[in-house]
C-alpha cells in the first residue's frame, strides 16, 4: 500500500484575503467592506504582510506577545510544557500550576493567596465576577455611573455582571 501525501497549494496573498473576508469575522469592526491585511511573519517588535512590507507592531498582537514574536525563551518554554503536559483543564492539579502559585505567593502582597487560572480574558472576567459575588454575597457589585450609548446586546450583559434586573420600559417593548 502506497501513501502519498499530496502538498496543498501555497494560497497567494489574495486568495487568503478573499477566503479570510467571505468565510470568517474580523474583530471589533463593521463587516461590510472589511479587507484585513495578510500577515505572513512576525520577529521581535516587527510583522511582516503578504507584499513583505515590514509594520512596527504597536499593539503587541493584542498584548499576547508582550515578550516580542519569535522570542526564543518564550518558544523554548512552551516546547517543554507541551513535552510534558501540554493542558488539563482548571480543576485538576498539576506541578507548574503549584509551582506558579508559590511564585506569585513570594511578590504579591499578603493577603492575596488564592489564585485561578484561566484560559481566556472573558473567563477571568467571568470568574472575577462570581468570586466577587461568593466573597461579598451580593448579587450588584459594580455601580455604573456613565451613561453611553452602547448596542441592546452590551446593555443586556452589562445587566447581568451588574445583577440588574430591572428592565427599562424602552427595552422591555423592544422586539
């Protein structure tokens, strides 16, 4: 028996563009019109697009690579974690979990000694939520002052992490 693995063919700069826009959604922006730019490379402070025009990355990647791309350390580490146990979901114990907790024990003030760790920013949003509520046992433990105009979507969660709830008459007849 013969396996032949075929290689796929190298998508142009374009055609990544094209299948990017027409199958998937960019973040934090109107749809419509969307054309997001082709990142092809990335190393220390810099990214590279499809044409191979170098950009100062500003934003660190939205901060996931506060360290720099491609720094080596960082690579390193993970290549070692993934060697040993690459995840195991937040309720079991593991030696790096126990070995970070002492960590941050040592710099952080005293009376912090209880840690969680999450995989995402809206879980730790989520989480800081509920500690809140389970330490204070209230169900409101932020007041919002600020009124802007957000969408319906934003008031409603705003709601829910606020424990409001209240319904605005305007809201409530709303389809």
């Amino acid at each position: 028996m013969s396996t032949t693995t075929e290689t796929p063919e190298k998508l142009t700069s374009t055609e990544v563009k094209d299948l990017t826009t027409r199958y998937t959604y960019g973040t934090w922006r109107k749809q419509k019109g969307w054309s997001p730019l082709h990142v092809v490379d990335a190393e220390d402070c810099h990214f590279v697009d499809g044409a191979g025009k170098r950009y100062l990355d500003f934003s660190s990647q939205l901060m996931c690579v506060t360290l720099g791309h491609k720094n080596q350390a960082v690579i390193r580490a993970i290549q070692d974690q993934a060697g040993k146990l690459a995840f195991v979901g937040p309720g079991f114990a593991t030696d790096i979990r126990a070995e970070l907790a002492k960590l941050l024990l040592e710099v952080l003030p005293k009376g912090l000694d209880k840690f969680f760790f999450t995989t995402s920013g809206t879980e730790a949003n989520e989480a800081a939520f509920k500690i809140a509520r389970m330490v204070t046992g209230k169900t409101k433990i932020i007041r919002a002052t600020a009124r802007i105009t957000v969408p319906r979507w934003a008031r409603l969660r705003r709601r829910a992490i606020l424990g409001d709830g209240r319904w605005s008459r305007r809201e409530r007849f709303r389809g």
